[in-house]
C-alpha cells in the first residue's frame, strides 16, 4: 500500500514537473520579432554612445520615416527637414527609450509629434492620428504624392538607380537571382528559402549575400562618383 | 564581415553574433555596404527612394551632438528613495557629534600647579600672615586648616 502511494506521489511529481519543462520550452520558443530584437540591440549600443549604430537605425528607417510624413506633409524639403529633426529629437531622447514598444513605432511618434508642431507654426491644422492610422501608414504601399514633389533631377537619377538594380538582378547566376528575389520579393526568412531551394541555411545566406553585393558594386559608381542628389 | 551584415539586415543573426559584428565594425574604418542593401531593397520593393543627402544631413547633425553614455533610463526605486531621507539627518547627527568631540578635547586641560610653585618659593611665616589678614570665606578655612 505504502509502496504503491510512493509511486503514485513520486509519478505526480514526474508529472509536474514535465509539465514545467515544458511550459519552459514554450516561453523559449515563443516567437520574439527578430526585427525588433536587433533593433534594440542597436539602440543599446546607441544608448552606450555608439553613433554608428544609430546610423544603422538612420539608414534603416529614414526613407520608411520620410513616406510615413508624406501623408501629412506635402512639400518634399518640409518632410526632410522634420525627418532630420525626428531623428536628432530620437537621439536625443536615446536613453529614455526602455523597449516597451518596438523602436519604429517610438520613432514614428516622435515624427508624428514633430509634423504636428511643424503644421501648427505654419498655422495649419494637423491631421488627426491615432494607433490605427499609425498602423495603416507601415503598411501603405507607396506614396505617389511624392513622385509630384521631386525634381526633374533627383527623378532622373532614381530612375538610373532602378534600372541599374533591375538590370543587374536580371544577369545574375539563377541560383543568386532566385534567392534574393525570395527575401526581397517575397520575405521569406532563409530557413523557408532553403527549404524551397533545397539547400543548407548557409547556402542561402551566402546566396543573398553575394547577390547583394554584385548590386552594390554596380551602384557605388552612379552614387559616389557623381555627386548627385535623388 | 560583410556577409554577416547581410544576415543582420534580414534579422538572422543570433544576439551573439550582433554584438561581435557591432564590435568589428566600430573598428573598421571602411564604411560597410548597410545603405546599400538598404537602397536595393527599397528599389525591389518600389519604394520611394527619398534623398540621399538626408542620411548624411542627419549623421552629420547627430555627430555634432553630446554622445549618449546614460544607458537605459529606469524608473526610480521609491525604497531606496525613502531610505536615502534619512541620509541627511544621519549627517547632521554625525557633524554634531564631531563639533562635541571637538570642543571636548579643546576644554580637557591639566590642573595648573602654578599657585602651589609660588607658595613653595615664599617662606611658610609670610604665608601664615597673609592668610591671618586676609578678609575673606577662605581666609577662616585656610586658619582652620592651619591650626590642626
């Protein structure tokens, strides 16, 4: 009797405790946004005086920040000038930044917030914006407006910029087209890619990777030899 | 390097493997082709392109500004707050405590002998005199003690 109640015991505990590794694994597994994870690993190393790693955050949301204003703003210069006040106004505010929200969406805010001043000392009178316009905004395709605002110049060189990117995927290897088409076209992480390519995850990587940078190469002349603007 | 930059801009990058290449390329001073995928993207995508001199306009505003070493802003711990109250009296207490200390050790002097140095240089008759004609309290005691 007493034996059977120790293995019954000693069975509920087995029990118990599976069930806490396993609600262990689930919270690892849980899925976290990669996006979000290295962007605050960015802000972090900001946050310990790393101007670099603001710079990537820069480059990363600058042009995202600029079509997400063109809906409120309409002159082309106006939206760049709050685009760069945005950007110093998110610096400058690094360290209160705690990762409660993702960092676009705290820097979309302080762009928003900064359009809606801009507009109120121009005495014009700010779009109302709230959570759910914020989010239609990310996910809007395009901003044709802005295509009325730019210069017959900056219109011209984003037009070689295109074509040049264009023609270049065209010649790639297949192997390298297909794959960076799959992440760029289609947003497919490298595992789905090398399941759809049938090849190991670093193959992918150094597919993508390699595509990247024959397009690179292509384009450092038309940007950095001429000093143009777009 | 640059293949792990790639990884990085598509977010395949382990947390491990970001802080290792956030570290080498602070060290490197050829500047790496992020913008780069960035503008490839934003063409594949048929975004807007925007202005290439924006980035450098705003990089060139943020490298004129004080560099950032706070770290994360927390919110304040309100124990240690109340605690940290009573850090001023407890420094007052102590102050005073010192001031006491002091003043002690000023006002701690040794017994002066100077009066029994005279008296032993002046002959015993005069002193007897003295005291005799002197009219005082301390006079009678000093007759007293002198007659036992």
């Amino acid at each position: 009797m007493n034996t059977l109640k120790v293995i019954a015991t000693s069975s509920h505990v087995y029990n118990v405790n599976k069930n806490i590794k396993v609600e262990e694994k689930l919270m690892e597994s849980r899925p976290v946004n990669p996006e979000r994870a290295i962007d605050q690993k960015l802000v972090e190393k900001a946050q310990r005086g790393d101007k670099k790693a603001f710079g990537m955050l820069v480059e990363k949301y600058q042009r995202r920040l600029n079509r997400l204003l063109s809906r409120m703003v309409r002159d082309q210069s106006e939206i760049e000038d709050i685009v760069q006040d945005s950007f110093i106004k998110a610096y400058r505010a690094i360290n209160n930044f705690r990762g409660d929200s993702a960092f676009y969406t705290w820097l979309y805010r302080i762009g928003i917030n900064t359009a809606k001043n801009h507009l109120v000392k121009l005495g014009k009178r700010p779009k109302a914006m709230n959570e759910v316009d914020i989010e239609e905004i990310e996910n809007f395709e395009d901003a044709p407006d802005l295509r009325n605002h730019e210069t017959p110049e900056s219109t011209m060189m984003s037009s070689e910029i295109v074509a040049s990117v264009n023609q270049t995927i065209a010649a790639l290897p297949n192997e390298l087209r297909e794959a960076i088409s799959l992440r760029e076209m289609d947003g497919l992480s490298y595992e789905e890619i090398s399941d759809l390519m049938n090849c190991p995850i670093g193959t992918v990587r150094s597919r993508i990777f390699r595509a990247r940078e024959v397009i690179a190469e292509k384009l450092k002349p038309l940007i950095e030899t001429t000093n143009k603007r777009w | 390097m640059n293949e792990k930059l790639s990884s990085l801009f598509d977010n395949e990058l382990e947390s491990h493997e970001i802080d290792e290449l956030l570290i080498k390329s602070n060290k490197q001073k050829k500047s790496n082709n992020w913008s780069y995928y960035q503008l490839i993207r934003d063409v594949i995508q048929k975004n807007h392109l925007g202005s290439n001199n924006l980035t450098n306009n705003i990089m060139d505003a943020i490298e004129k500004e004080p560099t950032q070493l706070g770290g994360f802003a927390r919110p304040k711990d309100k124990s240690l707050e109340s605690k940290s109250n009573y850090w001023p009296i407890a420094a007052s207490f102590a102050g005073l405590f010192v001031i006491g200390l002091t003043a002690l050790n000023l006002t701690d002097f040794k017994p002066v002998d100077s009066v029994v140095l005279v008296e032993a240089n002046i002959p015993t008759d005069l002193i007897n005199d003295h005291h005799a004609s002197a009219s005082s309290n301390v006079n009678l005691f000093i007759q007293a003690s002198y007659r036992k």
